[in-house]
C-alpha cells in the first residue's frame, strides 16, 4: 500500500507534474503532448500520475487553473490598494499587461510562436474564456470605484467590465500577430504603437474617462523589437 502524502508533498508533486506538462507544452504543443510523454518526462508510473490525474483533460483543467491563479495574483495588489485611485488602477494594469523589453525578445518569440500555433489551440481557447472572466472581475469593481470618484460616467459598470475584457483580449491578437511577424520593422513598430493609442481610447470611451487619463505608454517604447538591419529614427 502506498504511503499517504501530507499536505505539502502532494501539492509539491502535483506542481511538479503540471511543470513537466506545461513545459511539453511550450516545447511540443498541448494538442500533440501525451500522458506518456509526461511519464516518460517525470519518470513515474501511470497510476502514480492517476493519483493526481485521471486523464489529460484533467491536467488540462488543472493547467488552465494554475494560470488563471498567477493571473489573479498579479492583479489582486492592484485591486486592494486603497491609495491608488480608479484611473492609477486602470494605468497601472495596462503597465503590467504590456511589459516587454528588448533584451527578451527571443524567449518571448519564441514561447508566443508555439502559445499561438495550431498545436495549443484547445488550451489556448480555455485560458482565454477564463481570461475574459478573470479580467471583468477585476475591472468591475474598479470601474465602480471610478464612478464614485467622478472619473468614470459610464452607467454600467458590470457590462463595460466585460467589454473592456473582450477589447483586451482582441487586443492581445493583435500585438501578437505584429511581433510575431518575420521581419519586425519601423512600419510594423509604428502599427502596433498605433494599436495601442487605438486601444486606450477605447477604453477610455467605453468609461466614460477623460481623454489622455488613461494613455502610459510612450512613443518608440518597441524600438527595442525593431530589427538590428532598421534605421534607427534619427538616421532616416
């Protein structure tokens, strides 16, 4: 008879276990990755996996979960700080949302091309779908905050939450589709700093927020993707 695991060795294991799918993931796809893959990975039985796991399906819930979990988690400070006011709340998303730097363009490249191929079509979807949720709760509660602080005067709050959420996502696509591009260069840098401006006044409109209140990000904040062989501005 196996011995009973305490508390924290179970969630150890189980961790383990997600890490080994997660990484097949990035490396293989989720649509192609296999039970025995991660046994063959981990070195471990089937029943030993089935203790935590019965299918595949199931370390895909649990993989979305973990996620959407580090999600929340990010943004939870955000939404408890009582000295930030609706719109530093809403800025200091969008900070967060779109941290990009230079010096990791080839990791993030690399992770997006494979987050974003066939092969991770079904995980994707389902981390989206609780992306879409997870975001309208945090914004929800926010907006409401903006309301009562006069910032905001968009009647209703939940179903702007929701929107914003959706917006968000699409624009998720969109700068996805642009840095994953084979040769990122200064038009390309300019679009997606475009999609951007397009992005906050959106929002902006749909709360009902001053103009500007809401727009962080600054001009040639990519230069650090454009590709080595491109002008920099001032050599044009």
């Amino acid at each position: 008879m196996a011995r009973p695991l305490n508390e924290d060795q179970y969630n150890a294991k189980r961790n383990e276990i997600l890490d080994m799918a997660q990484h097949l993931m990035y490396t293989r796809g989720y649509d192609e990755m296999t039970i025995f893959d991660v046994l063959d990975g981990l070195h471990i039985s089937k029943g030993a996996l089935y203790h935590y796991f019965n299918s595949k399906e199931a370390l895909l819930e649990a993989l979305v979960d973990r996620m959407g979990q580090v999600a929340v988690q990010n943004l939870s400070p955000i939404t408890q700080d009582t000295t930030m006011t609706a719109i530093q709340k809403f800025r200091r998303f969008l900070e967060v949302s779109v941290q990009w730097k230079g010096s990791q363009k080839e990791l993030i490249s690399g992770l997006l091309r494979m987050w974003f191929s066939e092969k991770n079509v079904s995980i994707r979807q389902r981390i989206e779908a609780q992306s879409r949720k997870q975001m309208a709760a945090f914004f929800e509660p926010v907006i409401k905050q903006g309301i009562a602080e006069g910032a905001f005067t968009t009647r209703y709050p939940k179903q702007a939450a929701a929107i914003i959420a959706g917006v968000s996502l699409s624009l998720t696509d969109s700068m996805t589709g642009l840095l994953l591009l084979p040769q990122l260069d200064r038009p390309a840098i300019k679009e997606l700093e475009e999609t951007l401006d397009a992005y906050v006044v959106t929002v902006e409109r749909i709360l009902g927020a001053p103009v500007g209140s809401l727009d962080v990000f600054e001009s040639g904040a990519f230069d650090g993707w454009l590709d080595p062989a491109q002008p920099a501005p001032n050599e044009k």
